[in-house]
C-alpha cells in the first residue's frame, strides 16, 4: 500500500490499521504524508511527537504492527516496486478506470491512494500500470480515501474466495 500526499494523520491512522487488520505486507507513505515517529526520525522532536500522536488516535497501536516506510520521492519507490515485480494500481476515478469489482489482482500489488480532494497526481496515475475505481451508488462522487483503500484491500484480498452458500 502506498499513501501519497496525504494531509490527515488521522487518515494515516486509520489506513495502517486497515492494513493491519488485512495483513497488507508493508506501508509506504511518500511525499508530504504523515508519518508516525522513528528512532532516527529527522523532524523536529515535539512536532514528530504530536504528529505520531494524532496517527496513534486512529491507528490504535498499529504504527507499531504494520511495517512502513516514509519516502519524500515516490518515483524512486515505484521504480524499486516494479523492479521487484510488483503491479502499480492506482485508486482513482478515470475515464480508462477499471471498476472494482471488474479488477482481478495479481499476485503482487501495491495499490496507490493520494490526496483527499484532488486525488493523485495525473504523473503518479501515468506511472502506474492500471487504474482501479470504487463504483459510487450513491449520490457522493467518492469515498474518504482511508475507507477508499479499505474498500479495495478487501476486495484484492478476498477477490477470488469460493462464495459459501
């Protein structure tokens, strides 16, 4: 998984726990997202802690559970993630979009969310190698980007169970 440009440490939060919860190997947050406090964190020391704080609110312990990695550049992230074979996905509302429920994941996958509004950078979007999007029934244009990645964790991770009658 991988969050770039978040502004919300409380979304940070609530997305590490979602991970947790979906035993997603590993949590990159790139650019200017939040990050929980390290031992060799290089951010001022009080706004490191209140920033790790406000994670820790929604995240309820999974800052410590979930391995992360926080990265300023993404290009070089994504570079090393197909380099290891990974399909890049993004999680955006596109006219090329596959829906949800279209999507088979591959085996190795790292699904991109980005910034709450705007989404993710049309550059981020043209370096992936697809684009998935949440079918929307309702009268909203799309999901808070914490429940966005959950809903598609889900959906990737229990993709091609047998349906139990």
């Amino acid at each position: 998984m991988i969050a770039h440009n978040l502004r919300s440490s409380h979304n940070v939060g609530s997305l590490l726990r979602t991970c947790d919860g979906l035993d997603v190997d590993k949590v990159y947050l790139t650019g200017y997202t939040p990050y929980p406090q390290s031992d060799n964190d290089t951010r001022v020391p009080y706004l490191a802690q209140r920033i790790d704080n406000q994670i820790h609110k929604t995240a309820l312990g999974a800052e410590k559970s979930v391995p992360w990695d926080h990265s300023d550049e993404i290009s070089p992230l994504l570079l090393k993630l197909h380099a290891q074979n990974y399909v890049i996905c993004a999680l955006e509302q596109t006219p090329k979009s596959i829906q949800l429920p279209d999507f088979i994941p591959p085996q190795k996958l790292a699904i991109i969310v980005g910034r709450e509004v705007e989404g993710i950078e049309p550059e981020i979007i043209a370096a992936a190698d697809s684009v998935i999007e949440i079918p929307m029934l309702g009268t909203k244009e799309s999901f808070n980007v914490s429940i966005a990645a959950a809903i598609a964790l889900y959906c990737c991770r229990y993709h091609n169970l047998p349906v139990k009658t």
